[in-house]
C-alpha cells in the first residue's frame, strides 16, 4: 500500500517537472512571437534601424549575424575536424592525445566572456597589432573587427565541433576500419575513403549544433568587433583590374553588427528602451527562429543520417 | 552445386606433407599482447598452393596466429613478437617491412561479413583503388574477374551500383572474398569465415575455397571440425597458444599422434 502511494507520489513529481519544462518553453516561444511578429515586415527586415533604434529594420544585424556566422564556420570546421581526426584516428590513447582530449573538455567549460576577453588580447592585440607592427602605416588589423569576432567565435564552438565529429568518427565499426587496413590501405587512406564517408552526415550535424550555438552568442563579440550602430553594411568595393568593373564584397575588416548585440544594445543602451520594445520583441524572433531553423537541419540531417545506417 | 560435400567425406588427396614448400613459416613465434599471451613458440610450416586449417577451443590463438602474418593482431594495442614469421623466407616483423605491400600480398577474410556501406563495385574496386589503379577500363575488368572469382557476378552485374549493404550475408561475404581478390594476393587468411552464414552459404564458400587453392595459399581458421575435414589439406591444432599437432588433415583426422588432438576432434573437450 506504502509503495503504491510512493510509486503516485513520484510520477506526479516527474511528470509535473517534466511539465514545467515544456510549459516553460512555450511562454518563452509565446510571449516573443506575441510581442514580435506583430512588427515584422519586409521593411523590418530589409531596412536599417533609425531615429535611435526606435523606427526602421535591423537588416545590418541579420547581414552582420549571418557573415559572421559564415566566416566562424570556415575557420572553426576544417580546424576542428583536423583536430578530432588526429585525436581518433592517430592519437590513440597516448598521453598527448589525453592532455588533447582534456584540453578540448576544459575549453567547452569556458564562460563566453572570457573567451571575449581572450579575442581582445590574443587577437586584436597581438596578432592584430604585430601584423600591424610589420606592414605599417597606422592601425588596421590591431582593432576589432568581423575577422577577429569570427576568430573567437571559432574558438568558442571548436570544441563543440571536435566533439561531435570524434564521436561521428568513433561510431564508424572497428570491421571497417580492418578491412580497409587488411587491404593493405595506409591510415591516410582508411580515413580518408572508409570512415570520412560514413562519419560525414555526424560530422556536418555537429557543426551545424555548433553554429547555432556560436550564432547567438553577445559575449564574444562584445569587444571584439560589434557595433553599436552602423547603417551600412560591412562591404567594400574591389576594383576588378582592366575591367574597370567593381565587385561589392565582404569586408572582414569592418565593424558589423549583429542580433543578439542589437537586442542587448537596445535593451540597455538606448536612450529611449521602452519605444524600442517591440522591436526588440522583433529582433529576438527573428534570432530564435535563426536558430531554430539551424536546429531544424540538424535534426533532419541526423534522422535521415539514422535512417540510413539502418538502411545499410 | 556441391553441397553433397557436406555430407560425403572428401575424396582423399595425396599426401602434402614435404610435397610443397612452404609459402609462410613461423619459427617459434611466440607473440603477447599487453598482459596476455597468445601464442608461445609455434613452429608451422604453410604449404603454397595448398589450404591449411587451423583448429583448436576458442581462445587459444587462432585468431592471432593468422592475423600475425598479414601484422593486423597489431593494430590498436602493443604487441610483442619474438621467433620468426617468415613469407617467401622474408620476415615480415624486421624493422623497414612494408605493411601496405605486404597487406596487398596477404588478404583477409575476417569472421564477421564487413563490406563498406559502398556500392558492390566500389567495394570491389577500393584495394584497386588504393594500390593506384585509376583508369576506367582497368577497374571495370578488376571488378569483373574477381566477382567472377567470387562466384557473385551473376547474381550482382546488373546492380553493381547498388549498396552492397542489400546482399545477403553469404552473399556480403563473398563480395568481401572479391574484394580481396582484386588486389591479388598470394595468401588468404580467413578467419572462421562462414561462422555466421547459414549452410547452403557456408556450402558456396567451401567451394570457393576449393578452388582458391588452385592458385593461393589459404590459412582458414575454424571452430567447425567439418569443415576443416572437408576443405583443407594440411591441418594444425593448437591448444593453450601452442602448436599441439600439424599434419594432413587425413592424418589428423584418423590417426592423430597426440592424444590431445584426438580428444578434441572427437568431441571430448573444447
């Protein structure tokens, strides 16, 4: 009898927690699309904020959010899935791959800010500075920047991509792997035709995890390239040489600026906070749905990658 | 179709013993992995051109003994090897081997089937492949010969394209014996191939191994007592990572020498 009382007693506990969650998150959804989607329009989207942030779109930030996020992946991808090759696939269980391997753990423990403080010294200071240094004629590398935001952005989500791909390219059978070496194939070769293959849906689902993760983050970014307010975009016009012919292009010199520094700025910064609220209920849908979207994929890339093991 | 093979005893061969010389030779192999020994002072001649059984209870070195020659046993943990295994006289443990020629002259054929998730071509053409081969014409014919080898290219030319994960096992297995085909080895080591396919299946690669032996020194091991008397020339019973007894397997099988064999073959142990 005593248990049976207990046994109620804790499902009702479990599923009201479990509950509670969902419930969470549907006031969280509901109260942004309430106060957002009412202002998103074509103008919202496509025009640049005005008269202090309280009229106009915030089409910069969605520009500034998605090449930084862009120019993040170029760097953080091939870096992290080098790294978590050599850590499965040559390391072994050495003691370098172990002091790699923890290395790895404590940087995903990291606070963001800090890794914000990180891009200010080791990017903007001294690389930026010493390349500076070296080329000379005034400041150009040595302050922040879209390049140096993505670099320590990378940094931030490295150890998420090293994680996901060396457990995509763990989950690659051991048999495969032997047959391909009894075969008489080098390491490069097994890696590079028997487990790159199979590990590639995981590997691309991991990253996608990652820029998701990296696409939302304020602290980072903070000092390291963000702008407060810029109406135009990051771009610059190079000249293609005896066309006469310029082509617009991606500065990634240039400040930007981005969603989540945007809601941040209009929040905290703005002279008039309250006339900006609707648009910050704006901005923040349309981050969430950003990311959301990015979620999505990796979901369906993972299903699909599922379904297709077991096709196998 | 010969499956009548599994229930007739194979028609006796003449001896082997001293008529072919020997394709692989340990020489008092004695071969640990970290805190375990697998094999100690085993001494064994591999006839070319012939097929060897090795049998034994599970755990006392079949395994490795096999996958010592092609160095696989190695992968992945340390190893120690002392005493000499030898192909064509050549030590394939002295320091500068190489394991990419040495693995392309030595193919496997492991216990479980193990094709890539590839298409059936791709499989067959990945040693192919590896080895350098790139010009159309020359994997085509690569891939053709060794299914054909293989007894599979009737049953697969129409959908070499497909992935060779719709076969069935026999079939996989098979497909995994072109695959080694195709780099053209002079040894197969196979490592109880046919301990997860069904009879008629199992009948199809004896078979295969009959007349692999026309051309390739076989090393097979197997838990089935059957199936060593049924295919094999010459074979070794090892027990404990030692070699008890060596001989041809009509030998072995009638009048073993050691009485521990005896015992195991006719079921009182292992």
């Amino acid at each position: 009898m005593k248990r049976r009382f207990v046994e109620t007693i804790a499902l009702a506990l479990l599923r009201g927690t479990a509950f509670a969650v969902l419930l969470a998150t549907i006031l969280l959804i509901g109260s942004i699309v309430r106060g957002g989607a009412g202002v998103i329009t074509w103008e919202f989207l496509s025009a640049t904020p005005t008269e202090g942030m309280t009229h106009g779109g915030i089409f910069p930030a969605i520009f500034g959010t998605i090449c930084i996020t862009l120019l993040m992946i170029v760097m953080a991808l091939p870096l992290g899935v080098c790294a978590a090759i050599y850590m499965v696939e040559y390391a072994g269980s050495s003691g370098l791959a172990r002091v790699i391997r923890a290395s790895v753990n404590n940087l995903a423990g990291v606070p963001s800010i800090v890794f914000g403080l990180f891009g200010v010294g080791f990017f903007i200071l001294f690389i930026g500075r010493s390349i500076d240094r070296v080329r000379g004629g005034g400041l150009l590398f040595g302050q922040p920047a879209m390049l140096w935001a993505a670099a320590t952005l990378a940094v931030l989500v490295l150890p998420v991509i090293i994680v996901n791909t060396a457990e995509a390219l763990t989950a690659v059978p051991r048999s495969h792997r032997e047959a391909s070496f009894a075969l008489g194939a080098t390491r490069w070769q097994t890696v590079r035709r028997v487990v790159l293959p199979q590990a590639r849906a995981g590997i691309l689902t991991g990253s996608i995890l990652s820029v998701s993760r990296g696409a939302g983050e304020t602290a980072p970014i903070l000092f390291t390239g963000c702008a407060y307010f810029l109406p135009r975009l990051p771009i610059v016009h190079l000249g293609v040489p005896f066309t006469g012919l310029s082509v617009p292009m991606v500065n990634p010199l240039d400040q930007f600026m981005e969603l989540s520094y945007h809601i941040f700025i209009m929040a905290t910064q703005s002279t008039d906070a309250a006339a900006t609220r609707p648009i910050q209920y704006g901005t923040t849908l349309i981050l969430v749905a950003l990311t959301f979207i990015l979620n999505l994929a990796a979901i369906s890339l993972r299903v699909r990658y599922r379904r297709g093991l077991e096709s196998r | 179709m010969k499956s009548s093979a599994m229930v007739t005893p194979r028609p006796a061969r003449e001896a082997v013993s001293n008529a072919s010389p020997a394709k692989v030779a340990f020489g008092g192999v004695s071969f640990s992995y970290p805190g375990r020994q697998a094999l100690s002072g085993v001494t064994l001649d591999v006839p070319e051109r012939r097929v060897t059984a090795i049998i034994g209870p599970s755990g006392c070195g079949k395994s490795t003994l096999i996958k010592s020659i092609n160095r696989i046993a190695e992968i992945g943990t340390e190893v120690k090897v002392e005493g000499r295994v030898t192909i064509d006289g050549q030590d394939v443990y002295a320091p500068g081997v190489d394991l990419v020629d040495l693995r392309r002259r030595v193919g496997m054929l492991f216990q479980k089937a193990n094709p890539f998730p590839k298409s059936i071509f791709e499989n067959v053409a990945f040693g192919p492949r590896i080895h350098g081969a790139s010009r159309a014409g020359d994997l085509d014919q690569a891939v053709e010969r060794s299914l054909r080898q293989a007894a599979l290219w009737d049953e697969v030319k129409d959908r070499l394209g497909t992935s060779a994960m719709e076969l069935s096992g026999g079939q996989q297995q098979r497909l995994c014996l072109a695959r080694v085909l195709a780099v053209d080895p002079e040894v197969i080591l196979m490592d109880e191939p046919c301990s997860a396919l069904d009879p008629i299946s199992t009948a199809r690669i004896e078979e295969l191994i009959e007349e692999l032996r026309e051309r390739y020194t076989v090393v097979i091991v197997t838990h089935n007592m059957q199936q060593a008397a049924r295919v094999s020339d010459r074979t070794a019973f090892l027990l404990n990572g030692q070699l008890v007894e060596v001989d041809d397997t009509e030998t072995i099988f009638t009048t073993p020498a050691d009485r521990r064999t005896e015992d195991y073959i006719t079921g009182r142990f292992g």
